[in-house]
C-alpha cells in the first residue's frame, strides 16, 4: 500500500491506496475533501467532503476536482500540495 503525506499552506495532503481505490485527502483546520479514484486510475475522479463521505461531484480531470476540493477548504486550488504519488490521478 502506498502512503504519503504533504503539507504546505496549513493544508495536509495525504495519499493512499485502499482495496478498491486511490485516496487523496485534504485536511485545512478541521476542515476536509477528497478524491477518489479506481484502484486501476482510470475511471473518473470523485470529489467527496471525507473519504467516506458521498459523492459530490464527479471530473475526469485532475484540475477541476482539485478546483471543487479547494472549493470545500476555502482556499485557492494553487495552495493544495499534491504528493508525488498522486500527481497522475484523472483521465
């Protein structure tokens, strides 16, 4: 399983991989967003308030669900560190 972690502008960014997806959570003061992907990282991205949250939104680029996670923290998506594992995520 790989697991990574990151943080920059008071956000913590963290990505892992489960039995049936890959996971990059953002946490800003209590605060949280996710997106999920098909373990195989093809399928579109889901943009959800936890990682077990519903489903709010679902992008097939990696930009607009990190615009719409941004959204959800408040902050602009330039301020959302990625780790390098998860930098492929979207179509």
């Amino acid at each position: 399983m790989t697991d990574s972690e990151v943080t920059a502008n008071d956000i913590t960014a963290r990505y892992y991989e489960t039995d049936s997806e890959r996971m990059l959570t953002f946490e800003r003061g209590g605060q949280t967003a996710a997106v999920a992907q098909n373990r195989e990282g093809y399928a579109m991205l889901k943009v959800r308030p936890a990682p077990d949250g519903d489903e709010l939104e679902r992008y097939y680029g990696f930009d607009m669900a990190l615009d719409h996670a941004a959204e959800l923290l408040g902050v602009s998506p330039h301020d959302l560190p990625v780790p390098e594992d998860a930098e492929d995520m979207g179509m």
